[in-house]
C-alpha cells in the first residue's frame, strides 16, 4: 500500500485540527494513517456527512436571521384604529338611525292612496226620516270594516319601514368594515334585525251626522197643486170656459166640462206627486252627497292624527329596538374584539421574545456555521490531495 506523501499529510493535519477544533460531529480520523487507502476509507463518509451539517447550520442561521425582525401584523395599529372608527359610525346610527324617519314618510306616502280607497269605499251614507226632518249618519257596518281594516294598514307600514331601517344599517355596516386601505382584524358583528311592533288599538271615527227640514210629500203636494190648480183656472178663464151652472139648458154639456174639470184635478194631483216626490228623492241625494263629503274629510283628518301617533309610536319603538342592539354590539366588542386584542398582544409579544432569543443565538450560530464551511474546505482539499496521489 502507498504511503501518505508530504502534501497529503499536511492536508490530514490540517484536517484533524479542524475536526477537533471546530468539534464536528463525525468520527476522528486516525492519529497516524499509515496509507493512502486508510485515509480514503474514512474520507468517503466524513465529507457528506460535514456537508448535510453545513447545510443544516445554514438553515438554522436563516431562520434565525428570519425570527430576529419582529415582523407587524397586517396593518397592525392602523388596522385596529380603523377598526374603532368603523364601531364608532355602527354605534352612531344604532343611537340615531339616519334613514329611520325617511322610510316612514316614504312608507306613509305609498300607504294614504290605499286607505282614501278604503274610506271612500266603507262610508256608507243612511238617511232615515224622523217626523218632518231628514236625519243622515254614516253606516256602521262600514265604519266597523274601516276600523277593522286600518289596523292591517298599519301593520305594513311598519314592517316596510322597519325593514328598509334594517337594510340601511346593514348597507352601512358593510361599507364600514370593508375600507380602501387595510382589513379589519374582527370580522362584523351579526346583529339581529328589526322586528316591527303589534298594532294593537283601534281607531275612533267622529260621530258625522246631518239633519235637514224634509217636509212630507202630502205636503209638498198640496203646495204644487194649489200653484198648478191657479195656473189652469187661470187658462181656463182665458179661453173662456164658463162655470156649470151657467151652461144652458142640456146635460151633455155640462157633463162634459165636469169630466173635464175632474181629469184636470187628477192630472193636477199626479203632476204635484210626481214633482214633491222627485223633490224628496233630489234632497235625499244632495244630504247624501254633503253627509259623504263631510264623513270623508272628517274621517281623513282622524286617520291623520292617527297616523301621526303611529308614526311617533312607530319612531319610538325603532329607537328603543336600535338601543338594544347598540347593546348587542357592546357585549359583542367585550366578548370578540377585546379578547381577539388580548390574544394577538400575546402573539406579538412572544413573537418579539423569539426575535430576542434568535439575536442572542445568531453569534453561536454565525459562528457554528463558518467552522462548519472551514472544516469541509479542509475535507475538500484532502480530498483533492488525495485524489492527486
């Protein structure tokens, strides 16, 4: 077997200093190898493994290098400020929602078309006669359905309103947690939607009634039949048709100007019905026209002041529903933003005591792994000089 040359010697030497020097983890080599082929026997294993150490030392060092910076969450303070003021505008609209009164209005605009409808199509005139005089109220069967009816009216007024106050607050709650600049650390809150009240009371209508002088058809009759009776006798004197008694002597003549005076009083009597029976039906018509028109601006003036406290009712109910859920938002802040704050203070402050520890191992670690690159130059070069024998 050859023997190691001088070159080659130095290179072992060299290399056994670095081996117990820099304490690698492999087995020493010989003391005194006495051939080449003794050298090349421990040579082949010891170089991959000192190269699997220096890769792993340069792992390790960029990790290290890695924890040393304390890297920010994403957007960090910015973040979390954004974060309070998107809450400040939600608690702001919670404590007085801005589109609260518009929805009213607008739901009270769609809604007076359907109830005139409904008032002109429940009020029912009744004319009843009591001795001499027209008596006209409205029927109350249709002021009940009215009553009856208004309720359900107002009942979607309110869930129009309540919903389109829901669906603002949610319009604005998403537009404030989703700015230009950053993402907010805590997802939304869910908070529970507005629930319209029960329309529980009644409304109360204005007793509307109308008395009016309705003389009686005998009446009337006897007063168009005395003028018709003075008409006709005055013709009957122009032509000059002559009393009875002055016809002479003959009964077909006499007769004849009696059945025409009798048929004339007939006619008188029919004509003065006809005309104080259309007058009677013509007052009727006009009390029930005037009875109508006066049930109708005195029943829209209570469905308005009606809807005016609904209205204030409806107002005061979504305030006090909009606090509750400002109290929603308040348990939801203390049990989800301050505890997710808490946790990620925690994780930032370990992170930072990571980073601390890596500075304080990154020398060692520095230094671990410029040894490790010397010793495997050292096992490269013997391994050259060895391959040069």
């Amino acid at each position: 077997m050859p023997e190691l040359s001088a070159n080659q010697r130095r290179a072992w030497r060299n290399l056994a200093d670095s081996v117990r020097r820099y304490r690698l983890e492999l087995a020493m080599p010989p003391s005194d190898p006495g051939t080449v082929e003794e050298v090349r026997s421990w040579l082949a294993p010891a170089l991959p493994s000192v190269q699997d150490q220096v890769r792993d030392a340069a792992a390790e060092l960029r990790q290290a290098r890695a924890r040393t910076t304390s890297m920010p969450r994403a957007g960090g303070d910015a973040s979390w400020k954004a974060l309070e003021d998107a809450l400040r505008k939600v608690e702001q609209d919670l404590r007085s929602a801005p589109t609260l009164r518009m929805r009213l209005d607008e739901g009270r605009r769609s809604l007076m078309p359907k109830i005139e409808a409904v008032v002109h199509q429940h009020l029912e005139p009744q004319v009843s006669v009591k001795g001499k005089n027209l008596h006209a109220r409205l029927h109350p069967k249709g002021l009940e359905a009215l009553r009856a009816e208004l309720p359900g009216w107002v009942a979607g007024w309110a869930e129009y309103t309540f919903q389109w106050v829901d669906h603002d607050l949610g319009r604005e709650l998403e537009l404030a947690w989703s700015p230009r600049e950053l993402d907010l650390p805590v997802p939304p809150p869910a908070l529970a939607p507005l629930v319209a009240p029960a329309i529980d009371s009644t409304i109360e209508f204005p007793d509307v009634e109308l008395k009016r002088d309705g003389t009686k058809v005998w009446s009337g009759m006897a007063r168009h039949a005395r003028s018709l009776a003075y008409t006709l006798m005055s013709a009957a004197f122009l032509v000059g048709v002559q009393r009875p008694t002055m016809v002479s002597e003959g009964d077909e003549g006499g007769s004849s100007i009696n059945f025409v005076v009798v048929l004339g009083m007939l006619g008188v009597l029919f004509y003065s019905w006809y005309v104080a029976s259309d007058e009677r039906r013509k007052n009727i018509e006009r009390l029930e026209g005037e009875l109508r028109q006066k049930a109708e601006q005195a029943t829209r003036d209570a469905i308005r002041q009606w809807l005016d406290r609904w209205a204030d009712k409806l107002q005061e109910h979504a305030r006090d529903a909009l606090l509750a859920r400002r109290k929603e938002l308040v348990q939801w802040y203390r049990q989800e933003v301050v505890a997710r704050r808490e946790v990620m203070r925690r994780q930032e402050a370990a992170e930072k005591a990571a980073a601390e520890r890596a500075r304080l191992e990154l020398p060692k670690l520095q230094d671990n792994h410029r040894n490790l690159e010397r010793a495997e130059a050292a096992l490269q070069e013997l391994a050259r000089a060895m391959e040069a024998s």
